[in-house]
C-alpha cells in the first residue's frame, strides 16, 4: 500500500516519469525513439513474468478541493458543484498509474509497456453529495488481468463530518502494447489474497464474459428479440394518424419528441496540449468533451438540470492523433420516467484528409429534476439506437434503486441534494 496518496496534480507528471517521456512537444518523437531500446525488457510469455497481489498495484490519489481552494475552479461548475468531466480525466490517469505499478519492471528505469484505457466498462454513482469545498480521495488497484489485459477498479470517496464516505464507483479496462505502442504485450498475472480478492478476480471473469456477450447481441449484428421487435411495433403504431391510417402520415403522442430533434452536435480541435504520455490525444480528455456534450443534450431535452448516474461501455476504438478535427454527435436515445439515456458518437478526420473514422461510442444515464418526455424513433435505424439505448439503460444497476429514492423525495426537493453535474 502507499505511504501517503499522491496529490491529483503530480499524477500525470509520475506517468511521464515511468514512460520516460518529455514535457515538450518538439521533444516528444526523440523521446518515443529512446523508447524502442526498451524492448528488450519485454516479456516472451505471461509464464516468464513474476506474479503479484493486489496491494502490489493499490494507488491513492488525493483531490484537496477543500483543504486547498485553489484548485477549485478548474472542478466547478456555476452551480456550485464538481464537474463530473474533470473527474472523468483523473480516473482515466488513476487507471493506468495503478496497472503500471501492477507491471513495474524493477530492473529497468522506464516501463517497456505502453498502458492504455480500451474500455471503461462501468461508473455507478453513490448516493452521497459531491461539493467542490471538500477533499476527494481517489483509490484502486488491479482487481483482474487477462494475458494482455487488466481490470482496473476504482473508488471515489469525499470527506464529510472527518470520514471519507462513498461517491462513485468504477471499472476500467486497460490493455498492454509494446514499448513502441504498436502490439501487444504480456503483463504479470494477478494472485488474488483471501475470499474478498478471490470474489473480485472471479467478477473481473464474469465482467468479461459478460462484454462478450453483449458484443455478440449487438444490434449491429444480430436483429431485435422478439420482445423488441413487438415494442418497436408498439412504438410505430403509437404514431399512427387515425385520421388516415396510412403508414407514411405519422404524428407524435401527447408529452413525446422524435428522436431527430434531440440532436447536438460540437466540434474540437486535438492541440498538442491534450496528448497522453504517447502523444496521442489523452482519453480523459475525450471522456469529458464527450459528456459534457452528452449533459447538454440531456439538459436541452428534459428542460432542467440532469444528474449523472452511470456511465457504462466506452470502447476505445481507435487512437486520436494530435491535430485531428474531433466530430461530437449527441443525442437522446432512450427515456423513462426521470431518466435520459443519451448516446454520443465520436469520429475524427486530419486535417489533410476528409475522411471520417469513429474512434468512441459513449453512453450515459441522467437522472433530471422532473419527468421528461418520452422519444419516439422514427426510422428502422432510429428504432435500433432506441433498442440499444434500452439494453444499456436496463443493464445500470442501480436504477431502481436510485429511481425509488427519487420518488421518496419530498415534492419540490432536488434529487442527489448537490451532487456530481457538468
């Protein structure tokens, strides 16, 4: 375990420290040729690595937002609250510190790995309040590891009456390249210690077969179920024109929007001042544009302001080069009650070439202060992101918990009291 936890602005300075990377820009590609010698340090198989615990990896971060109000602005938002996109970026930074201290190589002076985020897999929020006028503390450690891969899981926690209580939790997914971040690498295997790790490591198995299983289900390979294919119907005949009964004459039903008018969309230039350690465009960075995209949709929709609840299945399908145009497309895919699924697709094109390539899909879960309306799809296609936003709704864990003590609040009563926006 660490001695002290480590203050949230020394973070990404300790991964250059460990990658052996520069500050300076015009520096970085001598830096990245100094990395090539270190691939002798690699691994020729899992086998040849020496296994390590859990605690081996365990890493504390401390945001003093309280106990040093400098910082705060950089966190908060005009209501008074902890922007939930800066969060974002440093649990992206935690992720990859904890699976460099699970694979720290003692006889080199720079890890020969390159650490990256594939996948964040789940962040579910707590019940507890989030002010930006008190200390945030950070923890994790390496709670599963495939050949190439590790799970990343993480807590957040904020101090109130001198206890740190529950805030959010998350699971991360991160993947080891070789030392020039061009294939894969092998990283030591995990021993797990007593029955707590030993459920931790068995649900890091199950967490991976459940995203093979999802992968599998996608709309984009498989058609509906017969269920939603029969919802879907529902939907379409819900938009009927009764005065024509015609399929082509479609009107929306009471308190009910199209899905096309629940679109925002933005536009980001990649400076070199948002690159990762391997100068490719930080994936915090793309984690906050995106939702805070996604905040402003749902914002726009629901006509008040929505709270976050969970964050789920941010693939990270391709790197984003420093000095592309980054395309952000947003909207509502899904609706229930209080809550606002909101899909938000990201693709980047250089600036020498017009194509497009989709790099992220993110999808995220607002809670808003009143019911908001219901969305209709009116294309197969809209029908599919529907059907999709549905299936990552229904797997948020705690959305009927959260849904009940909602309904428990008093009327006029903000949901989450001050908790996590923007």
């Amino acid at each position: 375990m660490t001695s002290s936890p480590i203050h949230v602005n020394n973070v990404r300075d300790k991964l250059r420290e460990i990658v052996g990377v520069s500050t300076n820009w015009k520096d970085h590609m001598k830096a990245m040729e100094e990395r090539k010698l270190l691939r002798s340090f690699l691994a020729k198989s899992q086998e040849a690595l020496p296994p390590r615990r859990m605690k081996d990896s365990y890493v504390e971060v401390l945001l003093p937002l309280g106990s040093q109000p400098e910082l705060r602005e950089k966190y908060l938002t005009v209501q008074n609250t902890v922007r939930f996109g800066r969060i974002l970026e440093d649990l992206d930074s935690l992720g990859v510190l904890i699976c460099y201290m699970h694979t720290k190589v003692h006889e080199a002076k720079m890890s020969p790995l390159s650490i990256v985020t594939a996948l964040v897999d789940k962040i579910d929020m707590c019940k507890k309040s989030l002010s930006p006028e008190r200390d945030i503390k950070l923890s994790g450690h390496v709670s599963w590891v495939g050949k190439t891969s590790m799970e990343a899981k993480m807590q957040m926690f904020q101090l109130q009456d001198s206890e740190y209580c529950p805030v959010l939790e998350a699971t991360f997914v991160m993947v080891a390249r070789d030392s020039e971040n061009k294939g894969s690498a092998f990283v030591n295997p995990l021993i797990p210690e007593g029955p707590k790790e030993e459920a931790l490591f068995k649900q890091g198995e199950l967490n991976k077969g459940r995203r093979v299983a999802f992968s599998s289900m996608s709309l984009l390979k498989m058609a509906p179920s017969a269920e939603e294919r029969t919802t879907i119907h529902e939907m379409f005949l819900n938009t009927l024109d009764q005065k024509t009964i015609s399929f082509q004459s479609r009107i929306l039903p009471p308190n009910a929007v199209w899905m096309e008018k629940s679109k925002l969309k933005s536009l980001e230039i990649c400076h070199p001042q948002e690159r990762n350690i391997f100068n490719r465009i930080f994936g915090g960075f793309l984690m906050r544009k995106a939702y805070e995209l996604g905040w402003a949709t749902a914002c726009n929709f629901g006509g008040s302001r929505p709270f976050v609840v969970a964050v789920d299945d941010i693939m990270f399908q391709k790197p984003v080069e420093v000095g592309s145009l980054l395309f952000l497309s947003s909207q509502v895919c899904f609706t229930q009650g209080n809550y606002i699924q909101v899909r938000v697709h990201s693709e980047v094109a250089s600036l020498h070439n017009k194509e497009h390539t989709t790099t992220n899909v993110f999808h995220f879960t607002f809670m808003s202060e009143n019911e908001v309306p219901l969305v209709f799809p009116r294309t197969y296609g809209e029908s599919m992101l529907y059907l999709d936003g549905q299936r990552h709704f229904n797997s948020m864990s705690a959305s009927q918990t959260l849904k009940k003590d909602y309904l428990l609040k008093p009327q006029g009563q903000q949901p989450l009291e001050t908790s996590v926006s923007q």
